[in-house]
C-alpha cells in the first residue's frame, strides 16, 4: 500500500443519504455501461472506429468477441464476483472473491485476460492469495473491479486502501496497479458523496505526483491495458467533457482497451453525475439480470459500508 498518494479531505457537506445510495447504483451500472459500450470498439484504432460507426453512440454489441448488444465482459462480472463475495461472506473475505473467481473462470466466460486467468489459476493449484511481484503486471485489471471496494469502504479510507490492494493482488501485484486501485476508489467515494471536479482532480494529482508517469496532460492518446495508458485516458475524458454519456462516448472512441476504460470511467462518472445521468436508450440495452444483479449489489453495499454504519 502506499501512504504517500494523500487521500482527499472527506466532503465537510456530504449528499443526503438517498442521493448518496443511488449515486452508488449509477456507479455500479456506470461500470457494466462502459464495458458494454466499450466492448464494441476494443481493439480498434480511433480511425478504424471513424470509418465503421462515425461516432459509436449506442450499445450495438459485435466487436471481437462478437457479443449481443447489451452483453458485458470480464470488467462486470469480476465486479460482480467480488460483490457477491461481500454480500455472501458479510463482509470482506479474500479467500471467498478467489473462490468466485475460480467458479467464474470455470463457467468459459467470453473473454479473460491472461494476467487475470495466471492469477486465478495460482490460487486453483497452489492456494495462492497474493501473487508475487511481476515488473509485466502494471495492467488495468485490478482496477477495472474496484465498484465494490469502493462502496464497501465509504467512510472508511484506510480500509479502502486495504481492500483496493488486496483484491488487485489476487491477479495484479505492481506499484502501479496498487496506486490506480487506491485513487479510483477515492475518486469514487468522493464523487458519491458531492464532491466537485476540482476535489476529483486533486486526487488525480496526487497520483500524478506520487508516480510521476500517470502524467495526463498532455493527453497522448493511448488507450491501452498498461494502467497508465488507461487512466490517462479515463483522466482526460472525464475531466474535460461535462455529462456521464460524454465522457463514455469520448473514452469508448479511442479504442485500445475499450471495454475498461469504459468500464473505469463509468464508474466515476455514475459515481459523480448521478443515476439520471444515465442514458436510459443504453440502461434499457444492457443485459437485464446484470442490471438488475448490479443495482441489488450496490444496494447491499452501501448499506453494508462503514459510511452507513455511522448514519444509524
């Protein structure tokens, strides 16, 4: 863990309980919107996806994987693995988010990334609960499901940092991908909770300051799995573009590791926007049991996080 990236100062005015709960189901939606969206384009250059669709607009599925339109990858449902984790065990139980994650991988989904199938397979074979440190683990995968540490930890930034570190070494153990973990989660919390834009660009620029190659500005315009290329992406378009559909739109077009980016700024951007932010042309395209299973789960939580504890 890294205690130099500084968390955010809580909100002195936090959001009416409500709002903050249903900016925890847009978070949680805001992930499986991105990654169904996302899906279509991964892969492809900017000006491939120019000449196929113009501007992708709409959850038309297809893609590489060639999926349903609506239909979600391995970003959702390793968020969902994790969140029935918490909610089964009543609480946090690494051990049972590994378990989820084998009987997922066992079920021959769509699509696995092969640093996430290494991970689950050490855990399978050898009981492994932290993998050791690998210099080619800087991927976005432990960050692309941190929906439900960061709803699970609300209120409670050390637990964050704890959590976020944890479940991302199940398949990822790098410096970078601990410290993309740790501010997503932040940037989350903080968005659910009211905080304005320039609160969410303090924690970016803490991260930047900490390791100095999340630099995003100037935007260079790649968008692959490398975390940093990632998060630079999701960066630029969530600060620079002024509603949830926006800021997908512009991440999803860029292509590269489409369906994360997509996945990871949605989660932000529902986190901040809120629940009517959503485009409800695309709520109504996604796959209706992940919807339905995403918006229960953020509910139990939320309810369940340290944040909610205190309001009672």
């Amino acid at each position: 863990m890294s205690d130099s990236i500084l968390p955010e100062e809580e909100n002195e005015n936090p959001l009416p309980w409500p709002e903050i709960a249903q900016r925890a189901r847009a978070a949680f939606l805001g992930v499986a919107l991105g990654d169904a969206l996302g899906a279509t384009t991964e892969f492809m250059t900017p000006m491939e996806i120019r000449a196929k669709y113009g501007t992708l607009k709409k959850i038309v599925g297809g893609g590489w994987l060639h999926l349903k339109p609506g239909q979600v990858t391995d970003d959702t449902q390793m968020s969902l693995c994790i969140a029935r984790a918490m909610r089964d065990s009543g609480g946090w139980n690494l051990t049972a988010i590994a378990e989820n994650f084998v009987a997922w991988m066992k079920s021959r989904p769509v699509d696995i990334g092969a640093t996430c199938a290494r991970g689950i397979g050490d855990f399978m074979h050898k009981g492994i609960l932290e993998v050791p440190y690998n210099e080619w683990d800087a991927g976005n995968g432990g960050v692309m499901r941190m929906v439900p540490v960061a709803l699970g930890t609300v209120g409670d930034d050390r637990l964050l940092e704890t959590w976020a570190v944890e479940q991302a070494r199940l398949t990822h153990n790098h410096p970078l991908s601990d410290a993309a973990c740790i501010a997503v989660g932040r940037m989350v919390q903080q968005a659910m909770t009211g905080a304005s834009r320039e609160a969410l660009k303090t924690i970016a620029g803490n991260l930047v300051a900490t390791h100095r190659t999340f630099r995003y500005r100037p935007y260079l315009g790649n968008s692959t799995a490398y975390v940093v290329d990632t998060m630079q992406t999701v960066f630029h378009y969530f600060f620079n573009t002024s509603s949830f559909e926006d800021c997908l739109i512009g991440v999803v077009n860029q292509g590269g590791d489409a369906d994360t980016t997509g996945a990871i700024a949605g989660m932000i951007a529902g986190a901040f926007y809120g629940i009517q932010s959503l485009p409800r042309r695309w709520l109504r395209r996604l796959d209706r049991a992940v919807r339905e299973e995403a918006t229960d789960l953020a509910d139990h939580l939320i309810n369940a996080s340290p944040m909610a504890a205190a309001q009672r």
